[in-house]
C-alpha cells in the first residue's frame, strides 16, 4: 500500500514533465517536415568532421576551430547511412534529442528555486516552442552547450553543494561536455567555477573544507576529460590551445580586418590579421569601441528573447543592492545574475550572435519565474489576476521562437529542389561559382563535391577556363546570370531553373 502510494507521488510529481516531453516530441514530429532541408556552412562542417572520423580520417577531424562533441554524436547515426540528404536529416534528429534532454534539465534546474509547482509547470511548457526554435533555427552546438551548462547549473545551484562531493564531480562533468560542444565553455567554466565556489566559501565557513575540496575535484573532472582533446588540438597546431575559435573571431573585427570575405579560386586563402588590443592606443580604443558595440547588440538581443529581460535584470540588480555579507546568503539572487554577467561577458571583446546567448534566454525565464513567485508571495493579486500575469509573461516569451519559425519555414527546400533536378553525369571533385557563396556551398554538399570558392563574377569572366582548369574545379555554378559562357573543356549539364 505505502509503496502504490509512493509511486502515484512520484508519478503525480513528474507528470508536467512527462506532458510537456510528449507535447515536445509530437510538436517536433509537426515541424520536422518544414525544417528537414535546413542548412547552414557550420552544419556542413560538422557533419564533414563526423564523416572524417568514419572515414578513420583522424587528421583531417581534429579540428581547433569546430568543437568536437556535436560531429562524435552525429557518427553512430552516419553509420547506417552518411548521404547528404539523410545526414541533413539526422542532425535534425540529434537535435531533437539534446532538446529533450535540455528540457528535463530545465525541470530539475528549476527546482532549485524551489518555486510553486504551478508555475513550473507553465514555464516548462514555455520552454517547449523555444526548445524546438534552438533544434531546428540552426545546425549549431549551442544547444548542446546549452544542455550540458543546465545541468552543470543544477549541481552547482544545490543547496547542499558543499556537504556533498558529488556536486564538484558532476559540475566538472557536464563542464567539460560543453567545452566540447564549443570552446567557450572553457573559459567560462574556469572563472563562474571559482567565483561561485569563492562564495560558497566565504557565506558559510563550517563547510568550507568540503567547499574547497568541491572546487579542485571539479576542476580537477573537467581537465581529465578536456584536457585529451586540448592535447590533441595543441599537437595540431604546433602550440598550446584550447580553441581557435575565439582568437579568430577576435582577429575578425579588428582594426584592419576587412571581415570574412569570400574565398577565391586560385588565390590564396586570405587570412585575418592577428592583433592586440594592447599594441598600441589605436588598438585600445578599438578594443572598447567593439565592446560598447556589442553591449548594444546583447541588450537588443535580450529585448528579442522577452520585452521583460531588462526589467528582469534590473529587478535582480535592485534585490542584489544590500550589504555583502546578506548578498552572500542569497544565492538565488546572486548567481543566476553573476551566471548571465559572465555569460555575456565573455562575448562582449568579441562578437556577438543571437544563439550564443541561449543559455540567458533560459535563466531569464526562469528568473522572472522567480519574480513573478515573489509577488505572488504578497497577496496582492486573486487567481484571475495572476493568470493574465502568467500568460502576458509567457507569451513575451513565444512571440520570437514562434515568429521565427513561421518566417522561415521550409528553410533550405529551394536548394534541396534545385540539386534534384540536376543529374551529374559522373562524379566531380571541386566545384566554384560566379558568387552566392551560401547556396553554392551547400549545393556542393548535396552534389558531394569539395567547394573552392568563387571564380569569375558577373560580367567577368575573362580567363575564367584556365583558372577552372589551372585549380582542378571541374563543376562551375553559374548564377543569375544571362551570359553565355564559351568552356571548351566543359560541359553544360542544366539548369537549375
């Protein structure tokens, strides 16, 4: 009898959740179809790399710029079948998956506020369409990222944090998984790991012990991990590094940076130039100029998420305004705001782009679910009040994941039709364009060619054969364009009208 009436606890106790995954695998199975040809140059990457290790291809897969984890878990899928259009389709899948994971992370995230059950359950089911925009908007390692920091999140935001040893363990674990989901992580990891844990410390000294010995086991469980892939990359380069991704961004927007250009066939690949913003004055301000430019872009970025970020952050920012020593007792209020500081704050010398704040889309919902908790906690409203709270809030919350998947449905179908209809003869190795790098990018993908780059433009295309010929590029797209080319040594297949 004690035990049935356990398990109808716990059934009762998951049964949001259980609702809210179902709601999200059914939702998914809807949209797959107008998102299935989605296609962007990080997802041809990536599922190159995966090829690459199928292949035992092992030099050509470490990469320092693209991190690993996404392409190892796109392998076991390429096994069965690895053609571009069924590879493009198992990303999907993949994503699919991380989103439900990412999901139950939330659930448990969540409970660490230990807020009305309720309003858990509504914001769960918010993090439904948002889940489903970050596992089909973009072929991306974010959410996976996004994923492996929720749960880092969950074991660092414990209220027993200190008294178990676990904690540290868990929290090295899920790190190191997203540093292999992107490199940002790394650093990320390194400076919220010890601030967090330092305040810890600091708040209750009869744990410190345990509190230090949590520290140094997580770091400890991250690097183990980590530190094969950083030996790996390091070994490529010919250098220490944990990541390339973050110096060439940089190196991107810097003061002599003509930024990323298109690549040409036989010229050479025109690398950006290094710089510091320590070099000389000039460099200093630039420096600051790029950071001011990118508070801009995040502050425009969280009005995007919900017109409530702001007010959320100011709220948190107000609640944070007390002595130290109180501010230190209130972790809930402390570290989700330190969290998305940081967070934003590691992007801001560089650059910035919508999905690379994904995980403060996620504390900010659940943070103004802490809020909206609090003022319940008053007594100032009656139910019907408190529902139209709940409802403008959470559709403050829908209306980018929503518009953005109504704009662009059936995204990448006109490439999908176009490479149909085009019947190669034989297989070719490297292909070029006249230009539209993009769609000649993913076009190569479906055709399986190796694209070089642009050669000859419109209106120019004097010594176009022998450059073609001179680079090995026995595939030329020709787009939007009404000249008549004269290639003696090619032929033409058709058009993709």
């Amino acid at each position: 009898m004690g035990q049935n009436i356990r398990s109808q606890i716990v059934t009762w106790s998951y049964g949001p959740l259980l609702v809210a995954l179902v709601i999200y695998l059914l939702t998914s199975l809807v949209v797959f179809r107008y998102y299935q040809h989605q296609i962007n140059p990080d997802g041809v990457v990536y599922i190159s790399v995966a090829k690459s290790y199928l292949c035992d291809n092992w030099i050509q897969a470490i990469d320092s710029y693209h991190s690993p984890l996404l392409s190892w878990l796109l392998v076991p899928f390429l096994f069965f079948d690895s053609t571009p259009t069924v590879a493009l389709f198992f990303t999907k899948i993949l994503s699919v998956i991380v989103g439900f994971f990412t999901i139950i992370g939330f659930w448990f995230l969540y409970s660490r506020f230990g807020l009305n059950k309720n309003l858990k359950t509504v914001l769960t089911v918010v993090m439904v369409p948002l889940t489903i925009y970050f596992a089909f908007s973009v072929i991306t390692p974010d959410l996976l990222m996004v994923c492996s920091l929720i749960y880092y999140l969950y074991f660092l935001f414990s209220p027993e944090y200190s008294n178990k040893i676990f904690n540290g363990i868990f929290c090295g674990l899920f790190a190191a998984l997203a540093y292999l989901s992107k490199s940002f992580a790394l650093p990320f990891f390194l400076i919220h790991f010890f601030l967090i844990n330092a305040l810890y410390y600091f708040n209750d000294p009869s744990r410190r012990e345990n509190t230090v010995k949590n520290l140094l086991l997580g770091i400890l469980v991250f690097f183990l991990i980590s530190g094969v892939w950083i030996g790996l990359i390091s070994d490529k380069e010919g250098q220490f590094t944990y990541g390339t991704a973050g110096k060439f961004n940089h190196d991107l927007v810097g003061p002599n940076s003509k930024g990323w250009g298109l690549p040409q066939v036989g010229g050479e690949f025109s690398e950006v130039e290094s710089w510091s913003p320590f070099e000389s004055w000039a460099n200093f301000m630039h420096q600051l100029q790029i950071i001011y430019s990118n508070l801009i872009q995040i502050f425009s970025i969280l009005e995007y998420f919900s017109y409530f970020s702001i007010l959320i952050l100011l709220s948190y920012i107000i609640l944070c305004i007390r002595p130290l020593k109180e501010l230190i007792k209130l972790p809930k209020i402390l570290i989700p705001l330190l969290t998305i500081i940081i967070f934003c704050g590691g992007y801001t010398p560089v650059l910035v782009e919508e999905r690379y704040l994904w995980l403060v889309w996620v504390l900010l919902l659940l943070m103004g679910g802490s809020l909206i908790e609090g003022l319940f906690n008053k007594n100032c409203f009656n139910q019907y009040q408190k529902g139209i709270i709940i409802l403008i809030f959470s559709i403050s919350f829908l209306m980018a994941p929503l518009t953005y998947m109504d704009t662009y449905k059936n995204s990448g179908e006109d490439i999908y039709q176009i490479q149909k209809s085009i019947n190669l003869p034989r297989v070719y190795g490297r292909s070029a364009s006249n230009g539209i790098l993009d769609k000649s990018l993913y076009l190569s993908y479906y055709l399986g060619t190796n694209y070089a780059g642009q050669a000859g433009s419109k209106g120019n295309y004097a010594g176009l054969e022998n450059q073609l010929i001179n680079s090995n590029v026995d595939l030329y797209f020709l787009w939007d364009d009404e000249a008549e080319l004269n290639l003696e040594n090619y032929t033409e297949i058709g058009k993709g009208e």
